[in-house]
C-alpha cells in the first residue's frame, strides 16, 4: 500500500504541513503509521487517511477566514 509523507499528505489536502500536525496533536485526525527516524516521529499517511482528512477540513476549516464559530459546527 502506497503511503505519503506529512508534507505530501497536506499537499494533497491543500492544507499546510504544520496545520496538518497540530491537528494530529489535538487527536482530530490520525496517520496510519509512526516511524521512528533519527530520534523524532516521522508520520506516513495511506490514502484513507487523506479521504479522513479531506472531511475534516470541509467541517471545520476555512481558508483566509479563520476558524468557523463552534454555532457554525454544531448546527452542521
């Protein structure tokens, strides 16, 4: 199964790659698999995660306008 870094996955998504880490940070999205490379986390992302990714944007993400209001989230 073909996986993608941090980077290219956000490329993908059309998203920043630092944005893309946080939101892991939080537990809002999760990659498949952790590799552990020269003593950090190295993240690879399957095509299933990117899919998961892609949702969680178009709930919660808009670009150039800031995080959407928690009314705006719950109502959807």
């Amino acid at each position: 199964m073909k996986t993608f870094s941090t980077k290219q996955a956000a490329r993908q998504v059309g998203i920043h790659w630092v944005t893309l880490l946080r939101w892991q940070a939080d537990g809002k999205v999760s990659a498949s698999e952790q590799l552990g490379m020269n003593g950090g986390k190295h993240w690879r992302w399957t095509a299933k995660d990117i899919v998961k990714i892609r949702e969680y944007k178009k709930r919660h993400y808009r670009e150039g306008q800031g995080r959407r209001s928690k009314s705006a989230v719950k109502t959807k």
